[in-house]
C-alpha cells in the first residue's frame, strides 16, 4: 500500500484550466441522426440512454455499462470537456456529439489550400476545434501562386449543419499549426513562429534568432533556440542541443527563477511540469508551474526516478484539480501529491488517467501472471489497488467516461455508476 507523501505549496492565484483524455481512432455507438439547422442543442445534463449499448467492454467498475450510448461515427477524436462533448473529425469534416447521449450537436466542411487536419485545444477553461491546412494559391501554367497556412477556430458546442467558424486566418507561408497548450503554435521555415490566441483569433511573429536567454538563466550560451509551448505570457522557449540546458519566456520568467539545480520543463494541455534534483541527485523535485508567472503551485519530492520520465498518459481532470504525469499525481486545489516511484519496498506505478472525482488510472509492472497489471488510485489517500479493468476512459466529465474500442472501431459512453 502506498502512503501519502506531502508536498510543499506556494500560494497563487487559480491557473488554467485543462481537459484530460487523448486522441484515438474512430467512434461508435448507437448512430444518432444529424440535427438540421437551428435545432435546439440537448442540454448537458440529459437522461443517460436506458439501452445498454450493444459494445461491453471490460472497464473500471465505476462505470455503468448498462448504460449509455456508442458510436461507429468514422474518424479521429478530440474530447471537449468543458462543453459537455466529443469531436469526431475525418479530413475536414467536423462533427460534434453530446457526451451524455451521442446526439449530433453541429457539423462542419473545411476545406484548404491542402490537407486538412485538426485537434482540440483547451485554454483558460474554455474547449476550441482548430482546423488548419497548408499549400499554395493563386498558380496556374504561367504564375507559381503563393504559399499559404489557413486556420479555422470553432467554438465547441455548435449547432446546426453548416456551422461557420469563429475566427479564419489566411497566413502567409507554409506553416505547421499545433496544440502549444496556452494557444496555436504556427510554425514556420526560416526560425520564424507565430502564436495565436483561440479566443481572438489575434496573432503574434517571433524570429527564434533574435531570441536569447535572459542574463540570470544563462551568462553565455552557445546553441540553437527552440519553441516548445504558448503560455498566457508569450511562448516557452528551450536552447539546444537535448536535453534542454535552458527555458525561458521572452521579457517574463526562466528556469532558474525556479532553482539554481539544472530544470527540465515539459507540458500537460495549458500546465507546466518542472522536475530538479539536489545538489546531491539524491532526491528530485516535481512540481506544477503557473504558467504566467513560472510559480510553484504544488511541488512534491520524490525518489529519483529509476526509469526514463515518459508522458504518454499524461492528463488533467476535466475541471482541472487533478493532474497525473508519469509516477506523479497532484491535487491542485489542495496542493497535494504522492510520488508512486520505485522504492525499496514499492514497484513503481506509471499514471495515464485521471477523474474529477480523484481517481486515477494506472499500470503496475508485469507480473509472471499478468503482463500489464492495471490498477485504481485514490489520490485522496495515496491508496493503490488492483483492479482487473482492461479498457481504461480516454476521457472522463460530465459523469461519463469514453472508451474506444479498436477491434470494432467503436467509441462507448458509459456513465458513473449512481
């Protein structure tokens, strides 16, 4: 059994906001009828389907599986927690469902100079579908035209068949648009990135030459700058060559306003982790950043990890107390965590899900009997117990839990049990 660990906490102001889950393949469920135009959206909280749906899988007992809906829509998924919905998008079609009975709320066609491809992105507590494409217009025979990179920004809850976007952005140059946690990261040939706000549509140019770290993170530095994220005060920079000796946002904070020991920086959706060991690397630090002012929210010491840090699971809860990465979890409205490293006396659990309710997800290492032993965590208590779930939510809120399902391509809402 595992035992708390406390944590130190410095006191701030309330952070961003973030959703949990991850993308996956298709969906499915009970195939819902699309909605013409103008018809009412179903409200959040409606009545669970009474027909179990047809796809039962093997997850976490607080789920209901006698309940809820399932969906075979074709495409990739993008979960939208503070919406009460989940995207399914293939190509330029965007479709948008109720999480509580996988009715179509809204649907959209975008079309680009090229491919079209598109994420969800979570910032200050509101969800956005962004939709960009790259390639070139205006070329015929005679003239080679020019390159352009469009964005289209969807509020989440639409409704209606046709549903036009809140923002479209026409720029100049091929650029790669990407999920920068605090808002759209465009990056572009030639070390030029831009950064743009989902909310406004409003952009910001940055040359990555002109960009050097401030005096106190680095007194003379030899190295190639890169962009890694967006926060509310501009973008997080990194310098190379990997790992990463040095972070910085322009004209705000660094790394070493966190600790003169060597930082290592990385995100979960709009969260900043931060890890650091002592002088002796003896014991290191996690901690959760604000990312406006590079503060420690919640910070917990932990055994040095014995295995590489791997972020695939991370997540934030829906409402975003809970945060997971790796072997650490956090409560950051109470400013707890719990270390679930390798001990002496403990195996290590690896963390990839978490809900608001505290509970969180978790793999253990393979047993003679089980080659990946899956486990529930109670971040309450530190507690972890077996648990004999096979398929794990890649999104939780809005008292449902969403699984995929990838022998059928199937995506299963299931609801918390009452």
């Amino acid at each position: 059994m595992y035992r708390p660990r406390r944590i130190l906490v410095a006191v701030l102001a309330a952070g961003l906001l973030s959703s949990c889950g991850q993308d996956a393949g298709s969906t499915g469920a009970a195939s819902p009828r699309p909605l013409p135009s103008g018809t009412p959206t179903p409200s959040a909280s409606a009545s669970p389907l009474p027909v179990a749906p047809k796809t039962q899988l093997p997850v976490p007992s607080l789920y209901d599986t006698s309940r809820g809906w399932e969906s075979n829509l074709p495409g990739d998924q993008f979960p939208l927690p503070h919406s009460g919905a989940v995207a399914v998008v293939q190509g330029g079609e965007l479709t948008v469902l109720d999480v509580t009975n996988g009715q179509v709320l809204g649907k959209s066609t975008v079309t680009g100079p090229g491919s079209v491809s598109a994420f969800a992105i979570t910032v200050q507590g509101k969800d956005y579908l962004v939709a960009s494409s790259s390639g070139t217009v205006g070329g015929d025979v005679v003239r080679k035209g020019r390159e352009v990179t469009t964005i289209d920004i969807f509020h989440a809850r639409p409704t209606g068949n046709t549903v036009k976007p809140a923002h479209h952005l026409e720029l100049d140059g091929d650029g790669s648009v990407t999920n920068g946690g605090g808002g759209l990261l465009v990056t572009f040939e030639d070390d030029i990135f831009m950064t743009v706000d989902p909310a406004t549509g409003e952009t910001k140019k940055y040359d990555l030459r002109r960009q050097r770290p401030p005096a106190r993170e680095c007194k003379i530095c030899i190295g190639v700058n890169e962009v890694l994220a967006v926060t509310p005060r501009g973008p997080l920079l990194a310098m190379s060559p990997r790992p990463f000796e040095h972070y910085w946002i322009p004209g705000s904070w660094s790394a070493k306003d966190i600790s003169d020991s060597r930082v290592f920086i990385t995100w979960v959706k709009d969260h900043f982790i931060a890890k650091w060991y002592d002088d002796a690397g003896k014991r290191e630090t996690w901690a959760v950043l604000d990312g406006a002012t590079g503060k420690v929210r919640a910070e917990v010491t932990c055994v040095p990890d014995r295995r590489d840090d791997d972020s695939d699971g991370a997540a934030v809860s829906a409402g975003g107390r809970y945060l997971v990465y790796s072997q650490t979890a956090f409560d950051l409205e109470k400013g707890t965590g719990h270390c679930f490293e390798e001990t002496d006396q403990d195996k290590p659990i690896h963390l990839n899900g978490v809900t608001d309710d505290g509970v969180a997800f978790g793999v253990a290492p393979p047993t003679d009997e089980v080659e990946d032993p899956r486990v529930i965590v109670d971040l309450a208590t530190g507690q972890v117990e077996p648990a004999d779930y096979r398929v794990r939510p890649f999104a939780d809120y809005s008292g449902y839990g969403l699984f995929w399902d990838d022998s059928t391509k199937t995506m299963v809402a299931y609801p918390h049990r009452t």
